[in-house]
C-alpha cells in the first residue's frame, strides 16, 4: 500500500515537473511514512515541504496544489488533506483495504516476503561464545538475535551464511585444560585446591571425569602445574562444543559453518592479514601511551608491532604482536574479518556482547584498512539477561558454579517463551526475564498472548465443524468482503497490511525487537475484535467475510511468529 502511495505522488510531481512548477532536473525526493496517529491519514508525504524551495512558493501551498493535481478518478484513495507545514495525508478506501484480506489469502505463508535483497550475500556471525562452559542467558540472547536477524534478512531475498567463530585459541583453552587437568587429578585420590583462574563448577568435573573415562590414568603422569597438553585442551574443548551444539538445537537454531581460530594460526592466516597491512605501510615499531584506568591484557610498556588504526577513525593504534612475538587477539581478530571479506561476501553482520563494544571500532578500523570498503562490517551489541522468578533474582546455578545456564532456563520455560521474551526488548538494552510469567497461562505473558491469537482462530474452525457450517477456509469474494464496515475490522485490515512494511524495516536495520512488538499490536486489535463482534453470524455473507478477515490475521501472526522461530499453535 505505501508503494501505491508513492507512484502516485511520483506521477503527479512529474506530471506538475513537466508543467513548469519545477526546474526540469529537479530530483524528486520525499518519504511516504505511515502517521502515528490513525486520524491523520494511512499514509502522510513530505514531498511539498522538499520541493518548496525548487518550487519557490511555501510548502503548504505547494501541498495543495499537489493535492488538487492528483488523479481524480483514484480508487484507492478516499480523501487527502494538507495537514501542518505542508504535510499531505492519504486516507485509503474501504475497498483498498480489504484488498489485503486477498492478498494474503493468495501468499499465504509467502505474505510479508520480499525481494529487496536479491543478489547480496550477507554473512551473519553470532554467538561465538568461548567454547570453555555451558552457554549463559547472555549468550542465549545473542544467538536468538543472531538468528532472527538472519532469518529476516533470508525473508527479504538476502543469501544469508550463518556462522560461528570458535575461540579455541589462547589463554581461556589453556585455562580450561588446566581446570579439567585439577579435576582429573582428583578424580584418583589427591585433594587439590582449585587454583585462581580455573573454571569452577560441576561441568569441569564432568569433563574430568569424561577424559577418566577414555584415556584412564595416561595424564596422571602430566602435573597440573605445567602447561596443559594439547590433546586434554582438545578434548575440553570437543566436551564444551558438544553441549553448546545440544543448548543451540533446544532453540532450533544451526550454523551453516564453525569456523576455527586455530585454522587461522596454523594455516598462515593471522601473518597474511599482518603482510597485508605491511604493504600500505600500516604497520610499524611502536609503543603505546598507558592507558586510562585498568590497564588491559594486551597492553605492553614496551616495543610492540602497531597497526596505523587512528589513521581510519580508532582512538589510538593497536598492537599486533606483543614483545614476545605472540600475535595479540586483535591480530587474530583481524585476520578472521579479512577471511570473512575474502570469501566474498557483500556485508558482515557481526552479533557480540556489550562487553565488546570498545572494540567495534579497531576491527572496522582494520577492515577497511584491508578492503577498502567502508561500512562492510555491522557490528550489533547484545545487553545480558537479568533472570527472575517471581520477581526475585535468580542468580546460581550448581552445573556452571556463576550462573544459570541457557539449557536450564529453556528446559523449564520452553524454547517459545525463550525466544519471544529474548526479542521484546532491543538488543542494546538489558532485559528482565520473569520464568514464572514466561511460563503463566495468561494475558500478562507475551507470548502467551500472542499464541493465544492464533489458536482462537482455530478454535472458530472447530466450531464450525460442530455446527456443520460449509465453508471454504478463510476465503471470501469482494462483494462479501464489502460486508465487513466497522472500525475495528478496518484496524485489523491497516494493520494486517504494514507486516511487510515491519520485516523489511526489521531485517534491514538489523532490529529484530520490531517483529514481536508488533505482533502483540495485533494481537491485541484481534482480540479486541474477536470479543466484540459475532464472527459465526447468522447472515452467510457477513460470516463468511469475518472468517476471513481473522484467518488472515491467523496467517499474518503465524508468519511473525515463524520469523521469530516460535510455533503458532492451533490449540491452547
């Protein structure tokens, strides 16, 4: 609909264009947005108050003489008016919109799809969590982020990869082989303290015990004081993947791709990205200033190897080597984005902790450094999750020793209730996640509400059946939809009709919070509907266009929820 509003001002503005109101190359630039505020119109343009100065009269009598200029003979407009400083809005006609009522009875699940991406490969990496422990509720967040935004771009004709980033490389793996290696010496009778830095909680002992299992008593000859062998790292490490592939599939959510930040040690990666920078002499012996405040692991008070990342928008330079030699992980970081860039892909969406936020910059800095494209790398935060039941803090978990882990919330609530609540707030805020009222039965619970939507539906069908009532599913004629007159039934058709205005915008500016706030606005228009009128009226025209008019809202919910990943179920 908001397409019909736009060639419609494009027609008129270049029908006045070619009368003289308008310098002959005068661009024709204006937006068509829907008002917030129903009374003004479906849809409201700018386009007077942008061409006022080419036109060289005020915008709002330019207004009306677009408005005057418009076809008269325009169906699926009923009325405009030139509101404000010039605004000009659009009332559509009742027959416009039921129009969409049609339309989704003919896309079906298809309804909300597009194609503004065709032709663009988009790689969207998230969760990456360190494979040393069961997942958090913060990781969780992002791979339900991560993985709506992929599925929204893949619904707006985008080829999307998804991938994650496997940090089995440095000082965390080590840590984690360390830890297993302590509690593997203990499984055979020596009682040693758990040393500062390893990973407490019961899943290191499972680990140990895994490792017991397999290999017996081979490594009780490795201290636990020295450096943990490769082969126990790789092994703790295998453990942890596994449980965090199990947590993932809970969500229904896969990766087309796990790549590994040892394959950028041992196949030359990290010294191709650093020759790379070297060429454009973007590399040199340096050493930086102290930093402010706690001073980070990677900072050295001596010669290190520096990349020129002031020179592309970073606040200072950053170091890729350190005094010993050893690559910094930034140095790994770049080589992965340069991979990323390399295998040819059109964008890259990046989805990370906030906790990464102060290193967004250097990595594009790098980035564009590498490939000359600016704006190739998108990186979106994702703020922790703090978990309540019954409005307490839930804080400890007894398998993980710090915090309650991904798999025990989801197991409890359900991978619906997850993924809805993950999505209700933006992901650069904090979220409040209530178990108790993700699991409750009730119109407080979001999904709960939503859900609910879809199965009252069904729940119409069913009573058709009972009654043995003959009627085609949800499908009506014109003349039948000409039937349904009433606010509330226009509400639902208006509504019904920006779903793929919402994906779009959602998959493009990479915010997938817009799907679920929306669906609960229908929701909430569908059961105000649903409780004030009599859908199974007696009069056989009226009936058969409500059927239709709430199935479509049926479909439209079912598809909103299939972006989010969550089920619509047929029955509550």
């Amino acid at each position: 609909m908001r397409t019909i509003i736009d060639r419609l001002v494009t027609t008129t503005l270049e029908r006045l264009r070619r009368d003289g109101l308008f310098p002959a190359d005068t661009p024709l630039h204006f937006n068509v947005e829907r008002p917030r505020d129903k009374t003004h119109g479906d849809f409201a343009t700018n386009a007077a108050m942008v061409l006022a100065k080419a036109a060289r009269i005020p915008p709002r009598l330019l207004a009306e003489k677009i408005v005057a200029a418009l076809p008269a003979d325009q169906a699926d407009v009923e009325k405009c008016e030139v509101a404000g400083p010039g605004f000009i809005n659009f009332f559509l006609s009742p027959a416009s919109l039921r129009t969409i009522i049609t339309e989704i009875q003919q896309l079906g699940n298809r309804f909300g799809h597009s194609q503004i991406g065709t032709g663009q490969r988009v790689q969207v990496e998230f969760v990456s969590a360190n494979p040393t422990g069961p997942m958090h509720l913060g990781h969780g967040r992002g791979a339900v982020t991560g993985d709506v935004i992929a599925r929204l771009l893949q619904a707006t004709g985008f080829q999307v990869e998804r991938e994650y980033y496997i940090n089995d490389a440095g000082n965390q793996t080590l840590q984690l082989g360390r830890s297993v290696l302590v509690r593997y010496h203990s499984l055979f009778g020596e009682d040693i303290p758990l040393p500062d830095g390893c990973y407490p909680g019961e899943y290191v002992r499972e680990i140990a015990r895994a490792l017991q299992k397999q290999d017996g008593d081979r490594w009780l000859s490795t201290p636990w004081t020295d450096t943990p062998p490769e082969a126990v790292v790789t092994f703790a490490i295998d453990q942890c993947l596994g449980w965090i592939r199990d947590d993932l599939a809970l969500l229904n959510i896969t990766f087309d791709t796990w790549f590994s930040e040892r394959s950028l040690h041992q196949q030359g990666g990290i010294r191709h990205a650093i020759a790379k920078l070297e060429e454009q002499d973007l590399v040199y012996e340096g050493v930086l200033e102290a930093p402010k405040g706690k001073q980070p692991e990677e900072w050295e008070a001596r010669p290190q190897r520096l990349f020129r990342s002031s020179s592309f928008g970073d606040e200072v330079d950053r170091p890729l080597q350190k005094s010993d030699g050893s690559y910094t992980y930034f140095a790994a970081d770049i080589a992965y984005h340069l991979h990323k860039a390399e295998r040819g892909f059109d964008a890259l969406v990046n989805i990370w902790g906030a906790d990464h936020g102060g290193y967004i910059k250097r990595v594009q800095a790098a980035l564009m450094a590498l490939t000359g494209k600016k704006g190739l790398l998108d990186v979106r935060l994702v703020q922790m999750v703090n978990l309540f039941r019954g409005g307490q803090p839930v804080r400890m978990s007894k398998r993980s020793g710090t915090f309650v882990t991904l798999r025990e919330v989801v197991e409890e609530a359900g991978s619906d209730a997850v993924r809805f609540w993950f999505l209700l707030r933006s992901a650069g805020a904090s979220l409040d996640f209530d178990l108790e009222l993700a699991m409750a039965k009730t119109n407080d619970n979001p999904i709960f509400y939503v859900q609910y939507a879809h199965a009252r539906v069904h729940s119409v069908w069913r009573r058709l059946q009972e009654k043995g009532l003959a009627v085609e599913a949800g499908e009506a004629s014109n003349p039948q939809l000409a039937r349904l007159t009433e606010p509330a039934e226009y509400d639902l058709m208006r509504l019904m009709s920006r779903f793929p205005e919402v994906v779009e915008q959602a998959a493009l500016e990479k915010e997938p919070h817009k799907v679920p706030y929306y669906l609960l606005e229908l929701a909430a228009a569908f059961h105000t509907y649903y409780n004030g009128h009599k859908i199974l009226d007696e009069d056989a025209d009226l009936r058969t266009a409500r059927l239709a008019l709430i199935r479509a809202a049926a479909l439209v919910i079912a598809n909103g929820l299939t972006l989010l990943g969550v089920h619509a179920p047929e029955q509550m």
